[in-house]
C-alpha cells in the first residue's frame, strides 16, 4: 500500500520545481534540480517562501560527488534559513502563481493547480497498474480551520480520489469534528502553523490507524500469511 501525503506547499513547491524540470524525448520527467549552475545559485524551499543561496563550483562539485557533504549541507541550511529569508520577487511570484490555499484563485492558480492535479492521477494511474492500493490524504494548516486560508484543496483531493477510484483520507474533517481550533493550535510546531509537531503526529498517526481499520483495504486475509500453531514456532 502506498500512502500519499499532500501537503498544503506541495502544489506551489511544485509550480517551483517546473523550472528545474529536466525530461526524455518523451516528455517524461526524468529528474528535478532546484539549482542555477550557470548562476552557483541552489534553491531552499520553505513553508515561509523560497531562499537563494549561493555556492562555488569546488562546494558544488563536493555536493554532487559526497553524500556524506550533501547531508550535512541539508542540516545546516536548515538552521541557515529559519528568520533570513531573502525571497526573490521572480520566486515569489511563481509561488503566488499556484497558491491554492489563496480565498481568491484567479486563472493562473487554476491553471497550475491543474498541472499538478494530473500528476496526482498519474501517481493514481499507475498505482492501479500495479495493483497497489493508494491512499490520499491532504495535511491541513491550522489557518484552514481558522478560515484565514481557502480548505478548497482538501475537497479537490478528497474529489480527485473519489472520481479515480482510489481511497480518501479524510484528516481534516476527523481534526475539525474533533477538536476545538484552540486544541488544534496546540497541535502544531510553535511558531509554525504548517507542520504538526509530536502530539499532532500522534493524533494523526492514531486517526489514521482507525481509518485503515474501517476502511476494508485489510479484510482480504492472505492464506500464506497468517501464523497458525503449525508455522508459529517456525517464525
């Protein structure tokens, strides 16, 4: 089974992405590099914008060639952004582009919500193929609850799985028939409103175990797989 997690930045991270884009003679995409050799500029994408950062070629080449480099250049930048962010009115504009959390969409949102709502399908498609069941969910952020952000995305997802065939599970309606806002406000990483922290987690961790439970994805029971008195103390 796979478990497809949806996060609320995907769709603009995405729409960023495009720009680093390389694919086959097909079309097909073969690989995703935000990076700007030309300009030693890499990317780092945020819940809070997008940060420019720039690198030399020796540092680059370090990056490309030593994983052990690659890891500890993800830690550190990691600390490096928190507070600093220096967005780009180009970046900004492209996020902007594809912000379907926005109470407004004009026709560039639509437009690229799309582009990314097929490659959804495709994740869908391709799942069905391989007779692997796929389960959706969308991952809220606090102000979705508030109003202060559009819940739309969620009910294109849950729409999106729905009209393909494949599960829907339904977080942000188990969180908010739940939970009062202020409860869920503790659910979330201080200071940040977009990812949950270790109560969250296990809140969500806990609603979806009862999901998989009532969902009848497990009730097929595969003979070679259940432990009998026979086959126990082999195993």
């Amino acid at each position: 089974m796979i478990f497809l997690n949806i996060d609320m930045t995907d769709i603009p991270n995405d729409n960023f992405y495009r720009n680093f884009v390389v694919k086959d003679s097909k079309d097909e995409i073969l690989e995703i590099t935000p990076q700007d050799n030309t300009k030693n500029i890499k990317y780092k994408l945020t819940p809070h914008g997008y940060k420019e950062l720039k690198i030399n070629k020796f540092y680059n080449t370090l990056l490309e060639n030593s994983d052990f480099v690659y890891f500890v250049d993800r830690a550190l930048s990691r600390l490096d952004w928190w507070g600093k962010l220096n967005i780009q009115n180009d970046v900004v504009k492209t996020y902007n582009d594809a912000d379907w959390l926005s109470l407004n969409w004009n026709e560039k949102i639509e437009k690229n919500v799309y582009k990314s709502i097929n490659i959804i399908k495709k994740i869908i498609n391709l799942s069905k193929k391989n007779n692997i069941d796929l389960v959706i969910t969308g991952i809220p952020h606090f102000k979705q609850f508030t109003g202060e952000q559009s819940d739309t995305p969620l009910e294109i997802l849950k729409d999106v799985a729905s009209e393909n065939g494949t599960y829907y599970f339904d977080l942000y309606q188990d969180l908010r028939n739940n939970y009062e806002n202020k409860e869920l406000s503790n659910l979330y990483s201080k200071g940040d409103p977009t990812h949950f922290n270790k109560s969250g987690n296990k809140i969500w961790g806990d609603l979806f175990f009862e999901y998989l439970k009532n969902s009848g994805i497990f009730n097929v029971v595969h003979k070679e797989n259940v432990v009998t008195s026979e086959n126990k103390e082999a195993l």
